[in-house]
C-alpha cells in the first residue's frame, strides 16, 4: 500500500470522532429547545378554581322566637299574728315568646336588648291537715332585660339582667284557731331577674338557645284584714321567688 494512504488514516480518524461530537450537540439542542417549547405551550389544566370564602356570621339584628321549660318557686308567707309563717314550694310548665335585637361589636362581643312574656303552671301546696292549706301558683312571668355576650362565630354564650313580673294566685285557709283565717287573691308582683345562656345559629336566619333564670318578685302585703262569716283574714306579706330552665327557637330577621 502507498505511504500516502497510510498517513490519511489517522485523519480520517479524528473526522470521525468530530462527527460524532457535531451529532451528538446536536441532538442535546434538539431536546433542550424541544422542552423549551413544550414549557410555552399553555397548560390544558387551566388554573385551579376558585372557592369563595364565607363570610363570618353576625349576631347583629332583631330577632324572635318561642321557647318553654320547666320551673320552681318558693312563697314564703309572714303573719302579723299568730298562724305559722310557711314556706310554700311550687313547680310547673311554662311556654312563651320573646323578641329583641343584638349588635356584635369589637370583633366577637354582643351586647342586646330582649323582652318576653311566658304562660306558667308554676304551683304548689302547703297541706296542714284539718287546719288548712296555703297554696301559691304563679299564672304568667315576663321580663325586660339587657344582654351582654361573647361570640365564637356561631355560637354565643350570654348573661342577662333586669325588671321582671309575674302574675301569682294566693289562697290560705287556717282552721285551727277560735277564729279561723282563709284568703283567695291575685297580685301583680314587680321585682328583678338574672340568669345566662348559650345559642346556637343553625343558619343564617335559626338559632336555638338554652336559659337559665333566677327571678325574685320581691315581698307583697295581703289585702286589708277583715273578719267575714267568723272567719278572721289575717293580715300577712309573701315574698316569692323561682328559677326557669327553657330551651327555645328564634327567627333572625
């Protein structure tokens, strides 16, 4: 073979190997510029949707509503004279309406106002034999308070306070004296209540609420002594008191 062939080899060589370099840049350009354009394309996906936030809810607003429960009272009777001075323990049903409104201020406080008026069995009897009987049954209660609480959004926890009355049925009879004593009257007692609650907003318009009540009606002097048929009315004063546990249902409007 000629010299001059031979010295062409290691050229052909080296060319083969700058080929294969040449191929190989550019098919790594290839597939950076392929996945350049496949970044621009636009995404089939689309963006994510979007999912509104509810807004918190509000206490503030008129409202109103029935509720009922179950109560206790204590009549505790002061003679001027000589019968005994009892104490008469009663309970009973009671079933109502009330209405009232709210205003949530600073973030999560309520403060209110509400009115209510109950229907009520609240009764009970002192039985002394052959002697007679003291009988004491408070026919309707109702209040006007003002209500100061604390919300965690839905759920409001309160206290309340302020003017009650309640409509009480009297009756007494004492037999065991030369001149016996009996006694049949009704008397509107004025006086305070306080108690709280918690409530619950089911949606934006119902709630539903549990309540405790202290209430005392203060102390009310029997009509004016006099004598009837031999029977001597005396002359006495009766302080009453109860306690309500209701549950309830309101209206937002």
């Amino acid at each position: 073979m000629p010299t001059e062939h031979l010295r062409l080899l290691p050229v052909q060589h080296g060319g083969i190997q700058k080929m294969k370099k040449l191929i190989g840049c550019a098919a790594l350009l290839c597939v950076l510029s392929g996945s350049a354009f496949a970044a621009d394309l636009p995404n089939e996906k689309g963006a994510p949707a979007y999912v509104p936030v509810a807004p918190a809810f509000s206490w503030t607003g008129f409202y109103g509503g029935i509720y009922g429960g179950y109560g206790w009272d204590s009549a505790h009777y002061n003679f001027d004279d000589s019968p005994p001075n009892p104490t008469v323990s009663g309970n009973g049903g009671l079933v109502g309406g009330d209405f009232g409104y709210n205003v949530q201020l600073w973030g999560n406080f309520v403060i209110g106002g509400e009115g209510d008026i109950a229907w009520s069995h609240l009764s009970g009897n002192t039985d002394l034999g052959d002697s007679g009987f003291y009988h004491t049954d408070i026919g309707w209660i109702g209040s006007v308070t003002a209500k100061i609480g604390y919300s965690f959004d839905r759920v409001l926890i309160f206290a309340d306070g302020g003017g009650a009355f309640a409509g009480i049925n009297h009756s007494n009879a004492d037999f065991s004296g030369d001149l016996g004593s009996q006694a049949t009257y009704d008397t509107v007692n004025p006086g305070w209540t306080v108690g709280g609650g918690l409530e619950y907003a089911f949606t934006d318009h119902i709630t539903a609420n549990v309540n405790y009540h202290y209430y005392d009606f203060g102390t009310k002097g029997s009509p004016t002594t006099f004598v009837d048929d031999g029977f001597y009315w005396y002359s006495h004063t009766l302080h009453v008191t109860a306690q309500t546990a209701t549950a309830g249902i309101n209206y937002k409007f």
